[in-house]
C-alpha cells in the first residue's frame, strides 16, 4: 500500500486590485441609470453607496481578481 503525503502547500494571491472607490463608482453609476429606468415603472429608487460603508459592513478596503476586465463594467451589473 502506497503511503500519501501532504508535503507542501501554497497559494496565490494576484496582483490586480479593485479598491472600494472604485467599485463605489461603477455600482453609482448603474444606480443613476436603474433609477431612471424605475423613475419611469413608478418602482421604488436605490440608494447610492461609498467606500466607508463597505468597510463598515465588510471590513473589505481593497480586492484582488485575476483580471480586472469588464468586472467595473455598469452594464453588466444588470
């Protein structure tokens, strides 16, 4: 019988980051445009959001993701 050895482990972390100022902004401006969808559905508005309170509800400042690409994109939050 073949003994399994656990002999190492690792991890990566990449170097792209998405800062909360960031994602703030791309989120506000897909709330500027769903609020005038709802403007017109008669559907009740979002709020906008900030930086401080992602770091207060989640403690997170900074992300990191493999590719930034498209992830900041305000269409694609629909």
């Amino acid at each position: 019988m073949h003994r399994v050895i656990i002999s190492g482990i690792g991890a990566e972390i990449p170097e792209p980051v998405i800062t909360n100022e960031e994602l703030v902004a791309s989120f506000n401006a897909w709330v500027d445009t769903e609020n005038a969808r709802r403007e017109v559905t008669g559907d009740a508005l979002l709020q906008k959001s900030d930086s401080d309170f992602i770091v207060h509800a989640s403690g997170v400042r900074t992300r990191h993701v493999v590719e930034r690409e498209g992830i900041l994109d305000p269409t694609r939050m629909a």
